[in-house]
C-alpha cells in the first residue's frame, strides 16, 4: 500500500466551494487543501461556456504547481462546461460535481423524476441531464435555471428569508406540479437554501447535494489508487482567492461551517509571475 | 468655434452603462460612440475597491485606442471608487456618475435628505455622502446598499415582478421611514426598477437617475471645450464586450430601447494584442 502525502485543490468561482471543503475534511481529514476561489470574476453561472473553460484552464495552470493528487472542481458550472473539454488536457485525475451528483440522482430516482437546479450555464450544457441518462437512460429529467439562489446566498439570507421563500417558489412551483422523486441541488450554493426548498417541494423528495456525492467520489479515486494520506495525519488548508480576502473570510463561515483566517490573495494576471508558496507537505511523496 | 468628429467612449462593467449610452444618444445624437461592457467580469459592486481600480485602469488603455475626445464611466461602482484614482492618470477628460448624480440630488433636495441607493462597494466608498456635501455641507444622506437589484434586472424582471417588489419594500422600508426628498439611484441597473422603487417611496420623493445627469455633465464639457461633433452628422455605436455577445444583444433592448446586432468579444487577455478595429470617425479630426 502507498501513501500519497500531496495535497487536493480544490476549484471554485467563489467561496460556493466550501461546500466541498467541509465535506472532504470530514470524509477525510487527514488530507491537506488547496483551495483557490475566483472572486474577481465571480458568478460563472451567467457566463459563456468559452469563458468559464479559459478560467478554468488559467487556475488548473496555477493549481499544478501544489503538485496536487487531484485537482476537485467544485464549481458545478465549470464542472458542467469545461471539465469534459480539459480533464484530458492535464496530467492529473479531475474529479467534477456532475458526474457524482447525476449517478447519487440515478440510484436514488428508482426510475421516477429528477429535477436538476442549477445556474443558467449549466442547465444550457445539458451535462446533468446527459451523464443521468448515462446511468439510465429511462430516468426522466427535468431541469430548472434558479440564477436569484448565488445573489441570495451571498447576500447572507437563509431558508426562512422572505425573499427566498418566495423566489423558491416560484422557481421551483411547475417542477413541484410534476412530482419530482429526487431534486439535485446543482450548484454549491444550493445546499445553503436546502431547507427552503425541501419545505417547497414537501416530503418524499430526495434532495441531492453534489458537495457530498463529490467527496465521496474523490475518496473512492484516492482510495482506489493508493493515493490517501496516512491516517492521523492532520489535514491543513490553505486558500487562495482572486479578490476580496476579508469578504472571503466573512462569508466562509456559512460555507465551512468555521472561519477562515489565513487566505492569500493571488489574481489571475500574477498566475504568470508569482510563485505560490511552497506547503510543506507538497515536498514529500512517500511510497511505503 | 472647432468640431471634432472623435468618438466618446463609454465603459461599463456590463450592459448596464447602456442606459447611459441611451441618454448619450438622445442628447448627443451626432456623437459616435464607442462602448465597452466587461461582462466577463461582472459584477463589480460586490468585488474590492483594488481589482476595481486594476479592472478599470485595463480597460482605459484598451479604449484610449480609439482615441476618445472623453471616457464616459457609465458603471457607479467604478465611478466612485476608481475614478478618483484614475482621473489624473490619463491624458483624458474622465467622466464618471458620481459627480453629476451628487449634483443633480444636492440641488433637489433643497436642504432635505438625500438617499443614495447603490452596490456595497459604492456605499463602502462613501463617494456620493463626499460629492453631495461637497456641493452643501448641510445635506443628510442616508446610504442603503441594495445588493439583488442588479440580479434581479439581469434576470429580465420588472417593476411589477413580486420578488422585485419585495426586495424593494425590504431594502427600502428604513430609508421611506426617514421620509428622503430625493433618492439616487446609484446603479446603472437601478432605473429598470424606478417605477417599483418610485411607488414604495411615494409621491414628492425626487429619483435621481444618474445617466440622465452624467450625460448632460458631457454634453457641457464638450460644449465648453468646443468638442462637439458636427450638427446634422449622425452618431454611430460601436459595441465591444469581454464575453457573451448573445445575452449582450438579448439583454441591450431592456437598457438602449433597441437590440444591439453588431457587438465584437474582446478579453482583457487580448487587449495587450489585439489592435481594435479602426472606426472611420476616429481618423478625422477637424477644427473649423
């Protein structure tokens, strides 16, 4: 057996990727983080598949030199419109959102409706919808762009809020009318307004958060190649943001669950020219 | 008296400024105009005043290609928190919202509150507060960040939509209290929604509508600098933005009145070597 002591990145837009972060330490804790989120040029949601592949390959570019096991796009936009197109493109096992969460959705469907939440640009790639009929192509789909749940979120309201009682609402009325048996919660902000939507759609639908089906999958692919860190190894994380240090730390709570407190801003024209920080544990690579 | 055929340039942080390319045009309707939108990175309210300032000082360089007789800074969070900056470094004369928008309410309010409605990162700024009592130390103004309006119109709602009523009767609920004799709404989005906010606040509440007061702020300073195009010559509006064109067009009816057909995607990775088309106005210059 190997042990892999190299770090995980982790991607995201923005802070949404907490989501991810929180449920990858607590599935496996003794693995260290690098996270970098792209505050200056936050949502993604409402912006061209072109872009979003640029940024993505931009911080792929940056995220290479942790020398990571795998790169973690937590950012399900970028996750539905540029992981197929660069997951290939780098040496490095990239594990995105959809394809956990469409697969999480598929076995809890039992063949009844899915409904996929999501930005605007995920919902136009289809990529939820494609990689569910993947796992079975009989399983109905419906998909539903909510673009007020970002701004809602990072505007700091939450389930009983009555704006987002209202803009679930009226998002979610015609999805709910069809009776869905599983709704995918598309986006890393989704999960932060869960109880609002559960509520909406009433009992009995299955609610798919993509952070925890993700960090199950990253599990299952470290684990399956020899690559976990020892156990009772204390996994650090250290965070990277294009924008907005203090904004970054005052949100995280929400997001994580606990503050962060030491996060280094490093914007996308300095990618070329600063070399990020050496953590100690991207010198070692031990194989027992 | 001279004439000069050069173009204004008009930069805003997304389509927004097109409501401030509209009151150009009504106004100035022999000015060619060229306009910038950096929908790539959109939105700037909610980003820092440092990448603001970087966004803004970029996008200068790419405009003072075309050789403006004046930039026009259509977006108020970089009015107030870049321009301040900016202003002296360029060897152009800058326009920005801030100043006309803090005149126009000064002068309205006549001694009475002023609200100034606008991103947080315009409120942190506390530009407008500055600007209004510079022009009358003894006006109050109370400041209210509105954080979904820009979302909200993004998303193509209207006065009438039920969230955008709420989210105006929420944001504004203190503010109406203080019984204002002015409000500024200081968003280039903002105006979309006049008639749900006008309606909240109630009668004899003066709306500032900033594209209003900052063209006219232009129309005088080419005016006083004999800098005016030719009577009877007929504008043209050449339109560039860092991405998605298709939502540009789709999105530019609800801001200019009419669908832009011919808009160009320019990055500000390509800024450094792409050479913008030359437009035919930008190589005359004549002085009578």
């Amino acid at each position: 057996m190997s042990i892999d002591h190299r770090p995980i990145a982790v991607f995201d837009s923005g802070l949404g990727g907490l989501t991810v972060v929180r449920a990858l330490r607590e599935r496996l804790p003794s693995e260290s983080l690098i996270y970098f989120g792209d505050t200056a040029r936050v949502p993604y949601g409402s912006k061209s598949a072109e872009a979003v592949t640029r940024f993505t390959r931009e911080i792929f570019h940056f995220l290479l030199r942790f020398e990571p096991k795998s790169i973690v796009v937590a950012c399900n936009t970028a996750s539905a419109v540029a992981v197929p197109e660069l997951a290939d493109e780098f040496d490095v096992p990239v594990v995105g959102t959809v394809e956990p969460g469409a697969a999480a959705a598929a076995e809890a469907a039992d063949g009844g409706l899915v409904a996929i939440l999501a930005t605007e640009a995920t919902i136009a790639s289809n990529q939820y919808r494609n990689a569910i009929n993947r796992c079975n192509p009989r399983i109905p789909v419906v998909q539903k762009a909510c673009p007020l749940f970002v701004p809602l979120v990072e505007e700091g309201r939450e389930d009983r809020d009555p704006v987002v009682r209202l803009a679930v609402a009226e998002y979610l009325e015609a999805v709910r009318r069809l009776r869905p048996a599983v709704a995918v919660l598309g986006c890393t902000h989704y999960p932060i307004l869960r109880g609002a939507i559960a509520e909406y759609l009433g009992e009995g639908v299955v609610l798919i958060d993509t952070a925890d089906a993700t960090s199950a999958a990253v599990a299952d692919l470290l684990d399956r190649a020899g690559a976990l860190s020892p156990d009772g190894a204390r996994g650090r994380l250290f965070c990277y943001v294009s924008d907005n240090t203090q904004r970054f730390q005052s949100l995280s709570t929400r997001f994580l669950g606990r503050t962060i407190t030491d996060v280094v801003r490093i914007c996308p024209e300095e990618f070329a020219i600063l070399q990020p920080p050496e953590p100690a544990h991207a010198r070692l690579r031990v194989s027992v």
